[in-house]
C-alpha cells in the first residue's frame, strides 16, 4: 500500500504535473463514523471558493491528441472504456477535494500500459468522482482511479519516494468509498476553508454552477422504521444526514431498518450521521419480500408470503415495497396477479401431498408462502433459472409504514430521480405481463 501525500509529484504519472491540471489543498483528514462511506454521504468531499481545482478541459485535449493516442489507450483501459468514449465519460465527473485519507486502486503508466497499484490518497487531494461519488480521476496526474478491493483493517501503507507521513495520520480513520445506489445530480460538499459553508455541485460541472447553503441549519431526521436500507439513506442524504451502521460492510439495500439513532424528529446539523439498525432479507435467494407490518412482530428469519405484483413507480396503491435487485440481470421474482398465488396458467399442478418426493414447506408462515423458493415444477415464464439475489434494493414505491406514496424526494432532488429511472428496468417484467408469455430470460 503506498502513500500519496498531498502536493506530491507522482513518479510515472499520465499527465505532465508541471502543466497545472489539478491543485491539491491543505486539509487536515477529519474522523469519520466507520471505514466505509457510501459515494453520496454529504460532507464527504469537500470544495472550494477559489477557481477549479481540476482542468477537465485539457486533460480532455491532452487524451484525444494522436501523439497521446497510447497512453489513452492505456487510461481508458484502466477504466474499461474505449478510447471514444473518454470526452463523453470526462464530462460526467465532477472535481471534488478528499477531507478524509482515502483508500483506492490507483494507476502508474509505466512502458506503454496502466500498472495498477493500492493507494492511500491523503485529505486534500484533488480528483475527479463519478455520478455514484466513486474516486475515478487523480487530477494532478491524470491517473485512473478505481475502487479499494481489500481489507482497510490489515491495510500496511509505505511513506517513501517523497510521500512522507503527514501530521494527523490516523490508521483507524482510512476511508474506502463504496458506489451509491443510484446516479447523483448533485454531490453536497463542505468548503475545506469554512466548514459553516456547503457547496451543493450538480455533477459534470466544475463549479461554475456551485449554490451555498448553511451547514449549521439543522435537518429533521425523517421516519425511516420498516423502510429498506437504501432507501434510508436516500432519505438521509436527500437533507444533508449521512449514514452510520454497524459491521464491517454496507448492509445490502433491501435490508430491513429496524431502529434510527437519533430517532425521527431529532435536529441535526448537516452531515451529522444517524445509526442504522437493520434485519437483513433472509428471503433473498428465493427473491421473496416480507410484508410491511410492525416490526416487533415480523419474523427476520423467514421471508413470508410474496407481496403482490409490485405496482408501477409512483403508483399509490398500497404500501408493498418492491426489494429486486437494482443491477442484477434478471427479473425480480414473479408473483403473478395481487392476491393471485397459485401456480402460473399453464405450470405443471402441484403434486399431491405424501408422495414422498415433495414434503411441504415446514415453515410457520401461512402456505401460500415464497413459490419461488418452494415450488420445484416448472418455473414460470420470465425466468429460467433461479430467482435473483435481492442483496440490493430498487428504489421503494412507497413507505411500507408511513405511507404509499411515491418513491422519495427527500429534501433536494438529488437522489430521487435517478434511484427511480434505476430500478424500473427489473420490475417491468413482473408488473402485468400475461403468464403465458414469457418475458425474458435469465443469461
């Protein structure tokens, strides 16, 4: 694990340094509630009132010049673009300053290729970050950044080549930054020289389109009780909150949110952070949900029956939520039409009872229950293999405890968009397509 310091000049970088694309700050790294912060925590990164910090522009013209047209090559390798795809790609990061020591996988160009490298970029750094807060650009260089893939617990970082350890170095304060569940329209940044200033960024621009806000105005923390994880912290962030959770990993989107501390209705001030406690879906590898109900009596370990066909995003009519994966390929479990769960017009009937071969479910929820994680005649149309994990959750239709109203739009439209355009591709399938007709396949 190497250290980048600050101001450092990189050893085998993309981009000649001398020139000026990116100015690093002096910023001292804060401490930070847990090791892994999601891309669109408010108050991770951090801006300035000063000019850009980041030459978008001119890394741009230096990448697509045909002296260059190797290392690009290299660079967008690292990135798994193609060359074509850079100017477009470019213009979708946004410049942002690290305030914390930032775990990544950066890249040297060393004889024609990108030489990948764990790194430890330290708070003040210049980069540029992707429409999910993820560090994707190095600016002072123009190396490829992509996520940390190992432990930050047994992390042993190198101060050598001019990177000498800098004052308030903490081992226990790193940060590995973990995509947010939808794309961002703004990233909420704290000014590095005035932390009672916000900088709300849209994402692609470089600050021309910056909006001030107060950092010290207090935010109600929302009801989020018997919401899913990441629909919580959609909530959360839409007023300025980050999320705090225990374990060692993000839980999964659809987990369930048992408590909030504070509670709803407690004021705090923006990037405050509100622990999450959550009971993980242990439904998910039949692809099933559990109904909304009191949480006192919801039975963690067992998914319950299906829900009904989930309505159309925005529909309000009723309170289910929706919890197939975001980005999984196939289609979220089928549950055929609301109140409907029999077996699909067509399918082979259910055996009957004692052949032997089949036992019934044992489990204490009504017997109607999970078809997809019970049945083993032929699957229903849609889907030709096994229901998909739901470690990851689609942006709810509605509050399945307060309300059935639409997908959230908590505070700033920042989150609620995108999250919804996201998650509507897996559930089309599922809404109101006849069981006879098959809609898709699994690959």
């Amino acid at each position: 694990m190497k250290a980048v310091a600050a101001g450092a000049a990189s050893l085998a970088p993309f981009f000649d340094e001398r020139v000026g694309l990116g100015r690093d700050a002096a910023v001292r790294s804060r401490p930070v509630h847990g090791g892994l912060q999601q891309g669109d925590t408010p108050g991770l990164y951090g801006g300035t009132g000063e000019a850009a910090i980041c030459d978008v522009e001119r890394l741009k013209r230096y990448l697509a010049e045909p002296r260059n047209d190797r290392k690009a090559r290299a660079w967008a390798g690292a990135l798994d673009l193609r060359t074509d795809e850079i100017p477009e790609y470019l213009d979708r990061l946004t410049p942002v300053l690290l305030r914390h020591d930032t775990l990544v996988k950066n890249h040297d160009y060393k004889k024609g290729k990108a030489v990948p490298f764990n790194a430890l970029l330290q708070a003040g750094i210049a980069i540029l970050v992707d429409e999910q807060g993820l560090p994707a650009v190095k600016c002072s260089c123009g190396n490829p950044l992509r996520p940390f893939e190992g432990d930050r617990s047994r992390i042993s970082v190198s101060f050598d080549d001019g990177n000498e350890k800098w004052k308030g170095y903490d081992r226990s304060e790193v940060v590995v930054v973990r995509p947010a569940s939808h794309k961002l329209d703004r990233i909420a940044l704290v000014d590095v020289e005035d932390p009672d200033r916000g900088v709300e960024r849209p994402v692609g621009t470089t600050g021309e389109e910056d909006t001030a806000f107060d950092t010290r105005k207090r935010q109600a923390v929302p009801p989020l009780v018997g919401t899913t994880f990441g629909e919580a912290s959609r909530r959360l962030a839409g007023r300025g909150l980050a999320v705090a959770y225990d374990g060692e990993d993000v839980p999964p989107d659809g987990a369930r949110v048992t408590a909030s501390d504070p509670a709803a209705g407690a004021e705090l001030r923006f990037g405050a952070h509100v622990t999450l406690s959550v009971a993980e879906d242990t439904g998910a590898s039949g692809g099933g949900t559990t109904p909304p109900g009191p949480e006192s009596s919801r039975a963690t370990k067992d998914p319950g029956p299906p829900p009904p066909s989930s309505p159309p995003s925005g529909s309000p009519s009723g309170p289910v939520t929706s919890e197939g994966p975001v980005t999984s390929e196939g289609p979220r479990s089928p549950s055929g039409t609301p109140g409907d769960t029999s077996a699909p017009a067509g399918s082979t009937p259910p055996p009957p009872p004692d052949t032997g071969s089949s036992p019934p479910p044992t489990r204490s929820t009504p017997p109607p229950a999970s078809p997809e994680a019970s049945r083993t005649g032929s699957p229903p149309p849609g889907s030709t293999g096994p229901p998909p994990r739901t470690t990851v959750s689609s942006s709810p239709a509605g509050d399945p405890v307060t309300s059935g109203t639409p997908p959230p739009s908590a505070g700033r439209p920042t989150s609620s968009a995108p999250a919804t355009s996201v998650s509507a591709a897996p559930g089309a399938p599922t809404t109101n397509a006849p069981a006879e007709r098959p809609r898709r396949t699994r690959e």
